[in-house]
C-alpha cells in the first residue's frame, strides 16, 4: 500500500474503501468526483462510478476523519489499481494538493454483495461532535465563536472496537484546535453514556465522569468510573469499560474558547 501526506491509512474491503484523512477535511467537499479510480495497466484505465454516491452525514465521521466509500462495481482479480482525490479543502476552507494511493486485489474478486459481517462488537468509544456548527444553523453564537475551533483528535480513537477494559485507565482524551474555556468542563457539555450490547434495543445510561482540562495542551479528560463499589478514577489496575457495553461521549457544540 502506498500512503500520502493527505491519507493516513485506507483499508480495502470487499464492499467498501475506507480512508482516515490525517488532517480535517470540509465535509462539502467530499464529492463523487473528488475520487477517482484507475486500473494501472500500461495505459491507465479510468472506472466509471466506481462509487456509490456520498453522504456526508452517513459515509463521514469528522471526529476520526474517517471517509467509508461503497464500491459501485466489481474490482477484478490481481489487478492494482489507485485512487486520485482532487478539489479537497481543509477545515479553514484552504485548497489541498491533489493526491492518489494504489493498492492491489487479491486473487478473489471484491464483490460488493458478498460481504457477511461477522464477530461480536464488545467494547467501543465513539465520540459524538456536536461541537462545529453547520451551514444551515444561524444566530449570533456563530459570530461569537471562532469558526476555527474544532476537535483535532480523541484518544482511544473515535470508534474503536475491542478497546482493554482498563484502556486509558479509563480516561478518554478529546484535542481540541485551542483550548475551550473552562466553564465548559461539565457534564452539560460533555454527557458520557454507556448501553449493552444486545439484540433487543437498549437505552443509552449516563455515567458519571470527572472531566479536567490539560494544564498546557487544549486536551479535555473524560476520565470513567472503574466498576468497584465504590468507583475510583484514573488509577491503574481497575476496570472502566465493561464487556458487553459501548460507550459514548456527546460534545455540546455550545462549547467554545
């Protein structure tokens, strides 16, 4: 696999392509004709539609920069082919620089109806950003914020499945692009909630979280509760993340600088 300044890492599936940008991308410029894809032979091949159209609001996750593209045709076998991203902008509506990445199929044809989910989702850390204000939203409070205020980056990693029980010691750290004012650090802007995971529906619980803010940094701890009788925070040896559960962070997007 080949990797660009602006790509920093794809996974090839047989449905899908997904792509975790390594810096913010504006969501309207996410087009289907912002990506490209050829089969490299010795003249170069250009698929048409190689995807299914893309929704912002479904295909991206702004939070882990994370683009999932579904195929819209049947890749051949043992055959390399790249991806060339065009006309995207970055999160203060500056150009980027064209870039591209290849990858090889396997012996197998990636056939899009072929895919069958399987495993069991046990733990997972998923960090609504509700933070940046969309285009439709209108109000003096956009004018009072600083349209560069954005979350840059969340530890464990947006989504992330299968994290320890003890990950973090139990702590969750959210980047922000600068440091958000403290009278912030509530659980009015930061609501952690957890559910099981189970085939009936399940409602989402709050848990009680201590929120801190970095001395220097622009980093926000949401550090969980461990599972004793009498819950500890942020120490070591203790389980935070039960097995059976996903969690959630929602972010206000009232918070600001």
């Amino acid at each position: 696999m080949a990797f660009s300044s602006l790509v920093d890492t794809f996974i090839v599936g047989v449905n899908t392509l997904q792509i975790k940008f390594s810096r913010t991308v504006q969501p309207s410029s996410l087009l289907d004709e912002n990506f490209v894809l050829t089969k490299e032979l010795a003249t170069p091949v250009t698929v048409s539609s190689p995807f299914r159209d893309i929704s912002t609001l479904v295909h991206y996750n702004s939070i882990s920069r994370t683009l999932t593209l579904y195929w819209n045709t049947v890749l051949d076998s043992e055959s390399e082919y790249k991806v060339t991203i065009n006309n995207l902008k970055d999160g203060s509506g500056l150009a980027i620089a064209s870039t591209s990445f290849s990858f090889t199929t396997p012996a197998a044809a990636a056939t899009p109806s072929s895919l069958v989910a399987t495993g069991t989702v046990i733990e997972e850390v998923l960090i609504q950003d509700k933070s940046i204000r969309t285009d439709l939203e209108s109000g003096y409070q956009i004018i009072a914020k600083n349209p560069s205020f954005y979350i840059e980056s969340v530890s464990p990693a947006n989504g992330d499945f299968y994290i320890g029980r003890d990950e973090n010691d139990g702590r969750v750290t959210i980047s922000f692009s600068e440091k958000p004012a403290s009278n912030f650090l509530t659980s009015k802007y930061f609501k952690a909630q957890r559910k099981p995971m189970q085939r009936t529906p399940a409602r989402w619980e709050k848990v009680e979280t201590q929120i801190s803010l970095h001395s220097t940094n622009p980093d926000v701890f949401i550090d969980f509760p461990s599972n004793d009788a009498t819950p500890v925070y942020n120490t070591d040896g203790k389980t935070y993340f039960e097995k059976g559960y996903k969690y959630r962070i929602i972010v206000s997007k009232e918070i600001g600088i």
